[in-house]
C-alpha cells in the first residue's frame, strides 16, 4: 500500500466514523464505506460486492433508544481491507465482519461514554455565552467518534497484504469461520424481518418468503432477475389491493321532490 493509499484510507474510515453519528449522508453504511475504500485501493468492483453483501446483514441494525447497534462502520472499512488488501474472499470478509462488528459495538458504548464529559463542558461554555467554545465541544466529540474507527482501520491498514493477516486468518478455526458465515446468512433474514416488522407490513410477508423461495429453487436467478419480479408483483399488487384505491360511491337515487322541482325549473 503506498503511502497516499494508506491516507486516504484513514480519511475514508474519519468519515465513516464521524457518518455513523451524524446519520445525514450515511458514508457509515457498508455499501457507501466499502465502495469508497475500494475506490481508493483500485478495486471498486469488489468494495461493491462485498459493500452489497454487507448492507444485507446490517440492514435491520439501528440505534433504538439507549440500546446500541452493531458498528457497520468499523466492520465494512476493515473487511474491506482484508479482502481487497489482504487478497482474501467476499465469504471470508463477510466472516470477519460480523465479530468486527460486535468489537465495534462495545468501542462505540465507551467513546460514547467519553463524549459525556464534552456534553458537559459545553453546557458550562453555554452558560457563559460561549459559543466557540460550545463549537469546539461538538467538534471534539464528532473527532472522537471519527477516531474511533480511523485508529483501528489505520493499524490493520499497517498490515494489510502481509503475511501478518494470512496468519491471523489462519489461526482461526475453520468451524468458527464456518459459522459465522452461516449466521451471516441468518442475519440477513433477521435484518429483513425486522425492517418489515417495523414497518407493520404484514400483508407483505408472502412477497418476503416467496423471494427466499426463488432464490433457493431457481439458482440461475440472480438479483436482477429477483428484482425485475418483485417490481411486477408490486405493480400487480398495488392495482388489485382496494386500500390503494379510493372507494367508489353510488350515486344517491334522486327522490320524487327533487325531480319536480328540477322539472319546475327546467319549464
């Protein structure tokens, strides 16, 4: 890795850091964070893919309440580098992203912890109608969460494409990364089903389990192909289903009145 790579590398995963707070343009999601490091390593194709199969996983994580979700930002920035860096596979990336970010989870909820002593301070700055200080407080927070995932994406970056990875890697057994990977697949399930519980679309579920059916009993179908179906059948679904339309009322018969004055009038 040259050393404009490694910067660039550091600043992507800055980003990503500070995204996973900020929520606005989402630079914390494993599509947007892998894609971007597969930008600056030369290899955008793969950061896609491995982008793509990562957002299915963590499609249902998010922060509800004071109950925090697993760190995507810190998984994809790292996977990415062992994939694309280390020359490893997408299912080996997966694999490793799924405990990277459990790991990042804990980190989260102890920087987290960190930025209370900023909250404070800036309530002391408030009081004093100091406002630049009350900016450096939130800057300092928002650099914190930054570092969060940029000092460890940094430390492997150090490493990648050594011998140093092949050698963790293989010190993992293989029945721990076959697991993972299976409840890799899992939790992609998971994330959907709770999208859609969220949603409260219920009447929904039959399109949700017939998309799992295609997928295993048509192997030769691929997303395109999953895609192109569930657009035709939400089509389809939306003419026939009455709650998208609005109720036709009948018209009320004319009463014996109302015709004789209209006839009144009409002479």
């Amino acid at each position: 890795m040259s050393p404009l790579e490694f910067i660039l590398v550091i600043l992507v995963a800055l980003v990503c850091g500070m995204a996973s707070v900020l929520d606005e343009r989402q630079f914390h999601r494993p599509i947007v964070a892998c894609t971007l490091m597969g930008l600056v390593l030369g290899d955008m194709q793969t950061g896609i893919i491995l982008g793509g199969s990562l957002e299915l996983i963590a499609l249902g994580w998010m922060n509800v309440g004071a109950a925090m979700a697993p760190d995507a930002a810190l998984a994809s920035t790292i996977a990415a580098l062992v994939v694309i860096e280390g020359h490893q596979s997408i299912g080996e990336g997966i694999a490793l992203a799924v405990p990277l970010a459990a790991a990042g989870q804990v980190l989260t909820i102890f920087v987290r912890t960190i930025t209370v002593f900023f909250q404070h301070q800036a309530d002391r700055f408030a009081a004093n109608a100091n406002f630049r200080g009350v900016e450096l407080m939130h800057f300092s927070g928002l650099a914190l969460q930054g570092l969060r995932v940029a000092i460890p994406t940094a430390a492997v970056a150090a490493v990648a494409g050594t011998h140093i990875v092949q050698t963790w890697l293989d010190a993992i057994p293989e029945v721990i990364t076959g697991g993972l990977q299976v409840a890799g697949g899992f939790i992609v399930v998971v994330g959907y089903a709770m999208v859609i519980n969220m949603m409260r679309a219920k009447a929904l579920m039959p399109f949700f389990f017939l998309g799992f059916v295609l997928a295993a009993f048509i192997p030769d179908l691929n997303l395109v192909g999953l895609g192109i179906m569930g657009a035709c059948l939400a089509v389809i679904y939306v003419q026939l289903n009455p709650a998208f339309h609005d109720s036709i009322v009948a018209p009320a018969p004319a009463t014996a009145g109302a015709s004789n004055n209209l006839d009144n009038e009409l002479e």
